[in-house]
C-alpha cells in the first residue's frame, strides 16, 4: 500500500482528521502548514521521513525496522 493510504488510514483508525493533525503540529512546531499544502506532500509523496514521524508520534504510532526473514 502506498504511503498516502497507508497514512490517511492509520490517521483516520486514530480517530483524527487530517485537519487535526496539521492543526496540532502546526501547534507543537510553530508551523504555518495548510491542510492542501499537506495533503499535495502526501500525493506528491514529498513528505519527509521526519514528517512521517511526526505524524505517526502524534496519532500514537512510530516506525519499527524490522529485518527481511530469509527464505
């Protein structure tokens, strides 16, 4: 699953709207991001790792590196 999906999913399981999630890092950073300048990110798929984080750390999530079983 792309990571557009994959994070609007996540973000919408947390019970946030993405409204609410630049709202709230707008906040904790003092950011001045808009909701359409975000969502272009995630469509362009120019979103940064940090970002990522930020987001995932906020609706209560993080990224675990998790080694290929061989086969």
């Amino acid at each position: 699953m792309p990571l557009k999906e994959e994070l609007k999913a996540l973000i919408i399981k947390s019970g946030w709207t993405m409204t609410d999630v630049v709202n709230r890092l707008n906040e904790k950073h003092n950011r001045d991001t808009t909701v359409q300048n975000f969502s272009s990110k995630l469509i362009r798929g120019t979103l940064k790792y940090s970002e990522v984080e930020e987001v995932l750390d906020l609706i209560g999530y993080e990224i675990e590196w998790v080694p290929k079983s061989n086969k």
